[in-house]
C-alpha cells in the first residue's frame, strides 16, 4: 500500500478482507474481492469494498435453507469455522431457517487451526443432538478433516445428512481430472452447491489456457478462478474509463499518519498516502457492465455485488459430481438453467415450482432421510402427565413403572409401538393429587421447554396451539350444557302444543277459505253444494275440514275444483305429517323439561354457571362469551350431581358447561341430568409437543393407523364403557313448535291455486252473461209501475244468474240463439213482402 496502489484485487479468505477493508477505507481505493463472502462486508463501515463474486453468504445460505425446506427438515446442526466468515455465515443460515420455521439446533464452531482430536471431539457432540441434517461451512483447507473425522465415528452412514457449502466444490474442482480416490470416498452422498457460471467459449479458452500453461497438470480453475480473472478485467476496465474520462492519479498525505515519523514503529504508516480520486474510480468499478468468463457482470446498485446470485446443487457419488438442480434468488430450487432476473420476470417463472432431481444419500440410499433422531444423550423424553383426581378412567397416577394409567396413556403408547424406531420416555405427572391441574398451565411447561410433551385428556384449543404442536386428536370433543331435568305429568292440552297460535290461525282460515273456493267452483255444476242457505254453509263447514282427515263425502266434478282440492289435499297431507312427527316427539321425547334449553338461554339468564376445575371452560366463557366471572363457579366432577339438585337458588348452579367426553361419562351413571341444545364448540384432545417437533407429525400418522384399524375404539370400550344410562341419553330435551315459517311456501301455493281457479271460473261467468237474456224477467220490470235502479238490478241479475245450475244456463243460452235466428228470420220474409210487385 505504500507504493500507491490505486485498486486492490482480493483477498482470497473473508478474515482478511476485513482488515484489508479498513486500511483501504482510510486510503480511498476500492477492494475488489472474489472470494471474501461474509455478508458483513456488504454494511456500510466497508464503502470501498466490491464483490466481484455473484452473491454472498446470504444468499449461499438461502440455498441451503430451501435444500433443507424442500426436504421436509426442521432443524440443522452447523459446524463451522470459529472466524468472522463462519459466524456471518451461521447468523445467515439462522435467519434464512427461520423465514421457514426451521432453526439451526446446534452450533458446533471449530478453531481455524483445530486439530484432529478437537475436531474429533466436536463431532461427537453433534451426534449426541436430535438433527441428523449437518451443515458445513468452512474453508477448503480444512474441511476434508471434517468428514475425515465423521466417517470414523460413522456419521456417514445411512440416516445422516451432510450439506457442505461451496467450499467443497471449489477443493473438488481445484483437481483434475479428478480427486484422488481417498478424497472422494470421504465425501460419498455430500450435497454441496457451487457458484454457476454459465458455459461460454470464454470460459473454455480460459481453462484451456490454465491447464496449458501450469506445471502440475492436476491443478485446475475453480469458481474462485473465473471470479479472480473477471476481477481483474473489473479493475482493468474502470481505470481505463476513469483515464479517459481525463481523470489524474494523485495522492496526499494523511496528517493523522504524520506521528509515525519518529521511525519507531516497523509499521511505517508515515509512508502510506490517500488516493485523492478513489471514489470517482469506485464509481466506475460500479459502473462496470460486460460479458466474462462467469457471464454478465453488472452490480446491484444497493449491495455492492454482483447480479443473479445462482448456484448449482451437486451431490458427490462414486468417483464423480453429479449436478441434481440449481439454486437462483427468482426462480429457487429447479432443474432449469437460471436465467437473469429480468427474463425470468418476462417469462413468469413461479417461485412455487421447487424441484430437484434425486440424490444419492450417504449410505448409498436414495430415500431422503428422516433428518432427526431421538438424541444420544441418555436423556429421556419427558412428558408431562396431568395427576387427576376425578374420573382416573382418563389418566391417573398408578403403581406400574410407567406411573401412569388411563385411556389417554394407553392410546400414546400404542401410537409410539407403531412407530419405526424407539422412543425412550418417562411420565411426569403434573399437579397436587388435590384437584385436577391447570391444563393452560401444563401446556405452558410445555412451551418453556420444561415438558417435552403432554400426554393426557388436554383439548386442542386455539391459544395453545399457537405455543405448541398437537398431534390428530385421538378423541373428538367439545363444550355441552349439563342441566337437571325433571319428569312432568302429560298436559291435557299437549295436542295443541306441536303448532304454534299463529300456525293453528292461519290453518284454520285456510280450511275455509279453500271450502269457500270449493263451493264457489262446484255450486253451479254439482247439486250437493245446493240447496237452502243453511244447507250451503252447513256443506262449507263439513266440507273444509273433512279434509284435515280426508274423509270428505262430496264429490267434485268441476275441472277447476279439483285443481284447487288436488293442491290443497298436498298442503294436508305435509300438515298432517308434521303435526303427527311433532306431537310424537313431544310426548316421548320431551318428557323431561328443564329451565334452559339451550346456550341462548344460559347465557339470557344471570344464574350461576358451573365448570369443572382446570378446564378451559372458563377462559371460553369470559372471553367468548362475555359471562361475567361472578356467574362461574369452579367444581370437581363428583360435586356436578349435588350442585345441580341444589339449584342457582340454594347455591348450586343451574348448568354446568364441560367437555362432552366428561359429560358422557358423567351421564352414564346419572340419568336424572340431560345435555340440552347443541354442542357449541368443536374440537378434540391430543398429544402437546414442543413448537415444530417432528414426533407430533409421526405420532398424528399413528394415531390415524389406530382408528383405520379399530385399535382405537378397542381401548375406548377398555376404559369408558357405557352405564346403565347409556342407552336413555339423548342429546335434545326441547322440542321446537312449528310455526308458519316453515309452512308459507304451501299456503302461498295453495293461495294462488285458489286465485287462479277463481279467476279463470268468473270470467266464464261474465262471458256467459254476456249471452244470457232474461226473457219474460225484463219484460215484467218493463211493465211494472214501480222502477228499481239500473245498477242495482243489474247486480241482482248477475247474482240471480250465478246461482242458476249450469245446465239451466246453458238451455237459456241455446234458447235466446234459437229465438234470435227465428226473430231474424221472420224480419227478413217481412221485409221481401213489403217490397213485392202486387203491394206496388
């Protein structure tokens, strides 16, 4: 630097650039480096540093991050060297995992001049932790000795998973043809990524160049290379620019060097001088934009890097690389080439089509390993246990090894039999023994780590599963209202309860108005709707509800009313069906009568409600339902039956709110006490574990193979058999009255039957009218002295018309025409004589 160098090309290692960072900060000269990929660099306490490599660690670990996503892995162990560019690239790797809910388990950092028994050391560690997937990121010199290390402690062997950053393809590459044979045979079933570079004609002169002119043949260019030779054409090309651009190289000398002069110091910063134009040749290193031997070389504007971050995804077997995908910051995981952002953007690439061909595990297995393991460590699973003081049919403590027993215990562990590999655990059981625990607060140990799991009659609700995992529930459940009831004798007015007033009103008026309609269409043609008024309305009434039994006697022959009676017979038929359904149901069923009948008018009312004690019942009940705390009172389950019998008003309660299973148990053996309404919520009990544990995803798949086979409701029948109330439960003691609502849509269609009937009969009426002629009536209002008026008689007319027989009509009708052709007739031979030649 004392010789006022006015570019930097390098250094190879991201420790170094660090420091070289800070020396070329002070002078001004821009630092190209193709090999320093600590994502630290990038900040802006290095503004003269430039990243002649596509992409950092950042986006390396992204890579690893959907690898092991794509996989279905949730957790890594990482081994890394302890220097500022392993840090950086384990802080990356954490926050990528963590975009996807994944997290780095284990941290196992190695010393940069480590040995081999610390590194020895180090690896059994790692397979004493619960991940199976491992994560290198070191540098090339010293990575072999890793898997050196691991295949002497059979870590690379079936079930383990080893992802090595681009290191590893830059030694591999680094030797050509290939690696020696014991080199390769440490790496067997690795997948590593490489930087992708694009073939190009540059590219293969290049390394054809290389190979020719290096002395040791098996030397070759890595990823590394091609970023050093296009770094160098960078710089080349910027200060090409700035010299013609008229730019002078000049330097000064920095006052704050000036103490050095003494000569004291081996440093001889007193020689050191600022280059006075560093950031105008910055701007043109940014400004680059060319083809290389890597591709297009172009920066981004906000990192100081360089465009389209890519990788290839290899998978080393046999004595080669095989390349299974490649890794781009658009498109992710595919087998397609990447292409530049831009196109890809064209083009509509989707994010969502992750892909890779497959890959050749260690062990020589092509099934993707589980990636985890129950660890090594001699520790067991511990699960927590609720200590029940009621109803131990679930789970209680006991005197067996296992200290507990119960219908719950006893479906975890035929779960974990089915599972491919053992699961060591004991049984914890959580509370006093006085009262039933807190189950919010044992999920809770859960969550903080002090529980592995929870295994017992705990429900799945939504606060906790936002701080744990649940596995399939194994039990459906949900909150029901447990009230008393009481036999009551039958009413003598219980026929009258299965419609409601409004629903008897309406059937009532439409019985007569569909006599009416009947009468009106049948009186003209059929003689048994005629006779004295009294005989008529007498029919009416008879007629109208003789239907309700279909035992009407008349006989309609009119087209019209048998339409209407054929529609209303339906409207009957689904009346009479509905009152029989309804009336049966209230005279069996609800028998029993209580004071609630459902959530609605638990929640009407202000008296007291019962739960049982540490169940969720109550937090449901305050925050969703908004019942105040001074309503709930908290009871075990062997004080339900008494609190119930006392009453809200004899301090006891009038309905006790619990979990069916509960319930169901609880009425097996009380048949005084009823569940009333529906169940108002829905869920089920299941197994907690930790946030992302894969044992809850393996034991849910179990759990499923328990209920296909009928192992599950063989150990149900094995704990809670039904009582001698099992077969009188019912689940509704109220029974609805029916009221209109249900039944508008028949009367409507009833009613416009009856209107269209009606319409269609008095436009006959007034067409035959229009023929009529009453004859000798008229003549007779003619000659009589005293004169009625015009309309009224004409109202008469018609009336006395309507109630003519239609036959009677008819004959008038056929009558008047006859006398209106003889009249015509007779006009027209009067008419010719008045005109004949003997009158003239």
């Amino acid at each position: 630097m004392e010789k006022e160098v006015v570019v930097v090309v390098g250094p190879q290692s991201s420790g170094i650039a660090h420091v070289v960072s800070h020396v070329v900060n002070e002078l001004h000269v821009p630092l190209i480096s193709f090999a320093a990929t600590d994502p630290a660099l990038a900040s802006g306490q290095y503004p003269y540093f430039v990243r002649a490599i596509r992409g950092d660690d950042s986006s390396q670990m992204a890579a690893v991050a959907d690898i092991v996503t794509y996989y279905g892995w949730r957790e890594v162990s990482v081994i890394y060297v302890d220097n500022d560019y392993g840090r950086g690239g384990v802080d990356a790797l954490g926050d990528a995992l963590e975009a996807k809910r994944g997290k780095v388990s284990f941290k196992a950092p190695i010393p940069p001049e480590a040995d081999a028994a610390t590194v020895v050391d180090l690896l059994v560690q790692v397979s004493m932790m619960e991940s199976r997937v491992c994560v290198v990121h070191v540098s090339p010199d010293s990575g072999l000795a890793i898997f050196d290390a691991a295949r002497s402690l059979d870590m690379m062997a079936s079930g383990y998973v080893w992802i090595a950053t681009e290191w590893l393809a830059a030694a591999v590459d680094s030797t050509r043809p290939a690696a020696d044979h014991r080199t390769m045979s440490l790496i067997q079933g690795v997948v590593t990524l490489r930087q992708y570079t694009p073939d190009s004609g540059a590219k293969r002169s290049l390394t054809s160049r290389f190979a020719t002119g290096q002395r040791n043949r098996s030397a070759a260019v890595n990823a590394y290379g091609l970023s050093a030779y296009d770094a160098v054409w960078m710089a080349a090309r910027a200060i090409d620019a700035f010299l013609d651009d008229g730019g002078n190289v000049t330097f000064s000398v920095d006052p704050r060097l000036q103490h050095e002069t003494n000569g004291s110091s081996t440093l001889r910063l007193d020689s050191l001088r600022v280059f006075d134009q560093g950031e105008q040749l910055l701007q043109k290193v940014m400004l680059a934009n060319f083809t290389g031997v890597t591709g297009d070389v172009r920066f981004s504007a906000a990192s100081r890097s360089l465009v389209d971050p890519a990788y290839e995804v290899l998978n080393i077997g046999g004595t080669g690389v095989r390349r299974v995908g490649y890794w781009s910051n658009h498109s992710r995981l595919s087998v397609a080439v990447p292409t530049p952002t831009a196109t890809a953007r064209k083009n509509g690439t989707r994010v969502d089509e992750q892909r890779l061909y497959s890959v050749v595990w260690p062990g020589e297995t092509t099934s993707p390993p589980r990636g985890w393991v129950f660890p090594n460590n001699g520790r067991l699973l511990r699960i927590g246990v609720p200590y029940r003081t009621t109803y131990k049919q679930f789970v209680s403590k006991d005197s067996s090894p296992d200290g507990a027993s119960g219908y719950c215990i006893d479906v975890f562990k035929a779960a974990v039999a089915l599972l491919p590999y053992p699961v060591p655990f004991s049984f914890i059981l959580f509370g006093d023994g006085v009262k039933n625990p807190s189950y919010s607060d044992l999920v809770s140990k859960v969550a903080d780590n002090y529980f592995d799991a929870a295994v017992g009659d705990v429900s799945i609700v939504t606060n906790r599963t936002r701080v744990v995992d649940f596995t399939q529930p194994y039990v459906e459940s949900g909150l029901v209202i447990l009230s008393p009831v009481k036999e009551r004798s039958s009413s003598a007015w219980a026929f009258l309860k299965p419609f409601t007033l409004g629903m008897w009103a309406v059937t009532g008026a439409f019985f007569l108005f569909v006599g009416a309609v009947i009468w009106v269409l049948e009186h003209r043609f059929n003689p048994e709707f005629r006779g004295s008024p009294r005989k008529q309305i007498v029919t009416i009434f008879w007629f109208s509800f003789s239907t309700m039994f279909f035992a009407h006697r008349e006989n309609t022959v009119s087209s019209l009313g048998r339409f209407v009676l054929l529609i209303w017979l339906f409207v009957v038929l689904i009346i009479n069906s509905s009152y029989t359904a309804s009336l049966t149901s209230i005279l069996t069923v609800q028998q029993l009568s209580t004071g609630i009948q459902g959530l609605d008018g638990l929640l009407a009312s202000a008296d007291p409600i019962g739960y049982q004690v540490g169940s969720f019942a109550k937090s449901y009940m305050m925050q969703e339902l908004n019942v105040p705390e001074s309503r709930l009172r908290e009871l075990n389950i062997d004080q339900y039956a008494s609190s119930l019998k006392l009453g809200p008003h004899n301090g006891g309660v009038a309905a006790i709110v619990d979990e069916l299973p509960y319930v169901d148990l609880f009425l097996s053996t009380n048949c005084q006490f009823k569940t009333v309404g529906q169940e108002f919520t829905k869920s089920g009990w299941g197994f907690a574990f930790q946030r992302d544990s894969p044992l809850a995803v393996d034991l849910s798949t179990a759990i499923l193979t328990l209920s296909e086979n009928g192992d599950l409701q063989r150990i149900h029948d094995k704990w809670l058999s039904p009582g001698q109330c099992a077969s009188s439960q019912g689940t509704d003691v109220a029974a609805d009255r029916l009221n209109l609502s249900s039944f508008w849509g028949l009367f409507l269609i009833s009613g416009i039957a009856c209107f269209i009937a009606l319409l269609v009969f008095f436009t006959r009426i007034l067409c035959q009218y229009g023929k009529y002629n009453p004859g000798a009536d008229e003549v007779a209002e003619e000659e009589s002295p005293v004169r009625r008026p015009e309309k009224l008689r004409s109202i008469r007319d018609l009336m006395t018309f309507v109630d003519m027989k239609e036959e009677e009509v008819k004959r008038a009708i056929r009558r008047k025409s006859s006398d209106d052709r003889r009249d015509r007739s007779i006009g027209s031979s009067a008419g010719a004589s008045s005109f004949s030649p003997s009158t003239v």
